[in-house]
C-alpha cells in the first residue's frame, strides 16, 4: 500500500534559518503530493501541492519539488519566522477524489 | 473564505454512548471525508462519501461507524457504542472534483 515517511522532530530553529523537512513515499501509482500545516490549536490546512513528476509546489515562502526518481517532496523555507511554529505533513494522494495519506508528522519550532 | 465547519469543537462521552459529530462542507464541494488523529499519531483516514455514498472505507470503519448526509449541508459522522480508543481528534474535510482537500478544524472526542 502506500505510505509516506517525514522526518522525526522537533526541529528547533532560530528566526531567519534555512528550514528543509524531507519527505519520501511509497506509492503503486503516480501520486498527487501535498504539503499540509497545523498551527497550535487549529486543523489542517493545506500549505502547496504538485500534482505531477518536475512540479514545485509553492506558497508563503515554502517550496517542494516532486522528484519522482528519488520518491520524495522535501519542503524548504528560507527563513523561518516564528509564525511558522507549527506541524508540518506530507501527504499524497493517489488520484482526484481519493483518500489522503499522511507521513507522522513534523513539528517545527522557531525561537526568536 | 469559504471554509469547513466542525460542531462540537470538544465532546466528552462514556464507554458505550453513541457520539454524532457533525460537519459542513464547502458548499460547491462533492467529495466529503474523515480522519482521526489519536494524540501523538499519524492523522488516519477513515472513510470518504461522494454522491450520496461511501466511495472507501479503511479497516478502522467498522460496524460502529457510520456517515451519513442528511440534508444539502450536513455530514455527520456517528460512532454506535465508543469505545476508549475512540478518543482522538476527528477532522472533516471537502474537496470538488480537483485534489485540494479542506479541513475543518477538527473535534476532539474524549471517551471516559
């Protein structure tokens, strides 16, 4: 089946550093990848997406680029606020419609 | 900014009881879903719904659950008899017929 891995946190980070979470996953298929937030107190919000293989996925200063040949969608910022504090998922998604499958989890804590 | 809605935000309940927890998506939205998320674990999904029925269901959907949309904005989730193991964060999300899901911000179940 699918599934996906992210990095174990906490990440602990000072204002202005250069963030990289990684991500790998496991799919049959040609996934859709996603990159989703949770702000302390809040539910999921979805931070970028790519739906295909070379696509780079973007929003509020976050990146990730869908590498097919290594499997993976590492996200990266570069520099971090301490608004960014929050936890960070991979997820992917086999096709319009279908069910979304999360990695554990990264949680992202930025000092001043 | 459309968003989705999840009532109650926090629902206590003892062993045995049945819990409803309710949604409403966004309204141009086609596919409905929900997850869980056990404190500390990987967000889990449990079933999905398009055009008035279930279109997957993981191993975690058994008998107990149930989903239902009763009128043209409700979704409800129903668990028959909790059990303690049901206590996590439930989310409910909505996406159209692209791969962008939405989250509403969750309902924590706490079962004593």
């Amino acid at each position: 089946g699918n599934s996906v891995t992210q990095m174990e946190g906490p990440v602990t980070l000072s204002e202005e550093a250069f963030l990289t979470i990684n991500c790998t996953y496991t799919a049959t298929g040609y996934p859709s990848l996603f990159w989703y937030v949770q702000y302390p107190g809040e539910g999921l919000q979805l931070l970028l997406k790519a739906t295909k293989a070379d696509d780079k996925g973007s929003n509020k200063g976050f990146e990730a680029t869908y590498r097919k040949e290594t499997t993976s969608f590492h996200l990266e910022k570069g520099s971090v606020q301490v608004s960014d504090s929050a936890v960070y998922f991979c997820a992917l998604s086999e096709a319009a419609g279908n069910k979304l499958t999360f990695g554990g989890g990264t949680r992202v804590l930025v000092k001043p | 900014e459309p968003e989705v809605t999840q009532t109650p935000s926090h629902q206590v309940t003892q062993m045995g009881q049945e819990v409803i927890l309710r949604c409403v998506p966004i309204s141009n939205h086609l596919y409905f879903y929900w997850y869980r998320q056990i404190l500390g674990q990987k967000v889990e999904f449990l079933v999905s719904f398009y055009n008035n029925e279930i279109s997957e269901k993981s191993e975690i959907f058994d008998d107990q659950f149930s989903v239902e949309r009763p009128d043209g904005s409700n979704f409800t989730l129903k668990i028959r008899s909790t059990k303690l193991e049901d206590s996590a964060m439930y989310f409910c999300a909505s996406s159209r017929i692209l791969y962008e899901q939405y989250f509403g911000p969750g309902t924590r179940l706490t079962v004593t």
